[in-house]
C-alpha cells in the first residue's frame, strides 16, 4: 500500500505543477496585440 500512496503523490504532485506552470504562464505571459488583414480571395461581397 505504500507504493500506491507514493504513486498518487508523485503523479498528483507532477499535475499540479503543471496545471500551475500552465497558469502562471497563461496569466503573466501575454501576446503582443496588432492588427492583422488578410484578403480573402473568392468572396463576392454585395454593395
């Protein structure tokens, strides 16, 4: 039995270091903001 308990610790331990990891980079990293247009070949557009 603990064996399983030191797996769960491990597993649970590297999830959430993850799941922080993701979070911290999602909150302090943000993209540049800009404009971008492309044209879009094909489309008719009605006047």
């Amino acid at each position: 039995m603990p064996s399983l308990f030191r797996f769960l610790f491990v597993v649970g331990s590297i999830g959430a270091l993850t799941v922080a990891s993701l979070y911290a980079v999602a909150t302090y990293m943000e993209p540049d903001q800009r404009d971008i247009s492309h044209p879009v070949y094909g489309v008719k557009v009605n006047r």
